[in-house]
C-alpha cells in the first residue's frame, strides 16, 4: 500500500475533486474492503449516465471500496446502497419522522423530490476485482437548476443537519447490508426494497419512448414492467418517471 494514500484513507477532506477517483486509488493500491473517503466539498462531482453533481459544502460526499466474496451479487450492490442510505437516516433522525424513499435504480427521494444518488464504478486490476460504491445526499442544502425537483435533510427536518450527522450511520448500514446480501442473498434486498420503494409495484411510469407498469424487481435487481403493449419488459439503467395522470 502507498504511504502516500494513508492521508485520504478513512479520512474526511476538506475538499477534493472526486470522491470515486480517490477510492478508485485506493482500491488499486490494494486496501480493504470497508475503506472509505469523504470530503466537504467536491470540485468535480459526477452522477449516474454522466450527469455533473453539484458538490456544495454541507452536504454529503462518501466513496467506500467495496470486495464482495462473490460477483453474483454486484448487480445488487446500488440498490443495497440506496436502501442503507434511507434506513441510516431514518433511524439517526428518527424523531423528525422523515419518509426517505428508494427511487429505482439508485436515487433517495422524499415526497418526491431527490434527496441524493449514487454511482457505483466496477473496477478490476492486479489487485483483483471492486466496486466504488460514490453516494451524494443533500444535508444542508438543495441543489437547484437540475432536470427534476430536489429537497434536503434540513429542508424535511425544519432544522440544520449537516453531513457530520448522518456520515457515520450510513458507513456502518451500507456494510452490514453488504454483508447480509452475501449470506442472505438478493431476495433479502428485495424485500427491503420493497418496504422503502418510491414506485412500487402497480405505479405507472414512463422512460425514454416508453410507458407502462411496474410489477416489481427481476433476477439482477433489474425493474420489470408491463408495457402498454401488455408484454413484460426489463428495464436495466433507463431514468424512469412517473406517469402524469
């Protein structure tokens, strides 16, 4: 391991470019499973299909480097993230009574507005095959200009909580889950997601050229519907919307 990595390992940041480049690092430099990095500020965040993030100091950046004993899994490793998010932050601000939903595939959503995201990058080299598993959430404050409606933790709560609140509790979360989807298997994760979805079975939705139904979750974690076609379709990374009325 690099001497020089030490200073980014398990450390908060006060600021840096990327979160994911610097797991990405540190995953090739061979440590663990469980190593994260956070910072404060980010100065070229990225999300999901290539979207920018808009980094603002307050809320929270996170990159953990993730080595599942198994690959059968890894498709489920987004939606095992996005379910440890949401339940770390119920539980930590608990008395706020904040419904912090899942969004397939990866999104947190309360009331239907963005709460954060996450990007997991798979990564293999002579140090073996991981996951970067990156996640944003909106603690402080509320991105604004993006294609969708977004909301924060201080907004849903009516009090300030930054990222120094929440940071520790979905550290602790994601790796439990990770380790009850190697024992338990995908239908634990399913069924998680099915207590936390924002669009469960029965919502209309629409993505790209197309519409139709949700009937639930396939074999990778993929969103299976019935289209307006009445045949079944499997959706793998489309951004899907709810259907107007």
């Amino acid at each position: 391991m690099s001497k020089g990595l030490n200073q980014f390992a398990n450390r908060v940041l006060d600021r840096c470019d990327s979160t994911n480049d610097i797991a990405r690092e540190l995953g090739e430099a061979g440590y663990p499973h469980g190593t994260w990095v956070s910072t404060r500020a980010q100065e070229k965040g990225r999300g999901r299909l290539g979207r920018k993030w808009e980094s603002l100091e307050g809320n929270l950046f996170l990159s953990v480097v993730a080595r599942p004993a198994s690959k059968d899994h890894w498709t489920w490793i987004p939606m095992a993230t996005a379910i440890a998010i949401a339940k770390a932050i119920r539980r930590t601000l608990s008395a706020y009574q904040i419904p912090v939903e899942v969004k397939w595939p990866n999104d947190l959503w309360i009331r239907r507005k963005k709460l954060g995201g996450i990007l997991c990058e798979a990564v293999g080299n002579k140090s073996g095959s991981f996951i970067i598993i990156g996640l944003g959430v909106n603690c402080t404050f509320a991105p604004e200009g993006l294609d969708q409606e977004t909301t924060s933790l201080t907004d849903a709560a009516g009090v300030v909580v930054n990222a120094d609140v929440i940071r520790e509790a979905i550290q602790k979360e994601l790796l439990e889950l990770l380790s009850q989807l190697e024992v338990k298997g995908s239908a634990f994760i399913r069924e998680e997601y099915e207590a936390l979805a924002a669009l469960p079975a029965g919502t209309r939705i629409t993505w790209g050229a197309g519409s139709g139904t949700i009937t639930g979750l396939g074999p990778s974690g993929e969103l299976v519907v019935k289209n307006d076609l009445g045949e079944a379709q499997s959706l793998y990374a489309e951004d899907v919307k709810i259907r107007p009325m």
